[in-house]
C-alpha cells in the first residue's frame, strides 16, 4: 500500500474545507496512512469463503411481541413538570412567535 502524500491531504482538506497549517498535514499524512495500512490488513484476512455477517455471534429471538400497554394518564405525566398549560408541558418561547 502506498503512503497517503501531503498533497493529498492537503487536496482532502480543500474539499472538506478544513483550514490545516503545515505540521498538521504532516501530522494527517502520517495518520491517514497508518489507518490504510491497517485497512488492507483487515482485506489481506478477509477471503471470500467467509460469509458476510451483520453479528459475530448468531442471534435468535431478538424481538419481542408488539403489544399495547397501559400508560400514564395525563396527570402522571404532567406531575413533575414545572410549568403545564391545558394538559401540556408549558416551555418557555424560544423563536418569538406571538401567541
């Protein structure tokens, strides 16, 4: 695998529109490399015999029964609220709307 260069960091930085002095180019190349290198360790182990999974170990069971349950009335709900006005939770305006 070939090193990621300054250039292509600094091409990188361009689009995503980071402003990167030159000790952090430095600082990304080496970085950005390290974690390729890393990447085709995970490829060279990879082979196509393994089948892709979404889990390391197998799941069953995994969902329960959609079932309705009783909630809270509206009383309980609103009792620890600090302001409440006609069966809502009263918060204060934030985008200056008039009533």
């Amino acid at each position: 695998m070939t090193a990621i260069t300054r250039d292509e960091v600094a091409h990188l930085a361009r689009l995503s529109r980071l402003a990167l002095d030159e000790s952090e180019l430095d600082t990304l190349a080496a970085q950005l490399g390290d974690i390729l290198t890393a990447v085709a360790k995970v490829q060279e182990v990879a082979t196509g015999d393994i089948p892709p999974s979404s889990h390391a170990l197998p799941l069953t069971n995994v969902h329960r029964p959609d079932e309705a349950r009783p909630g809270l009335t509206p009383e309980q709900a609103l009792s620890g609220a600090p302001a409440v006005e006609e069966q809502r939770f009263r918060v204060p305006r934030i985008l200056g709307e008039e009533e």
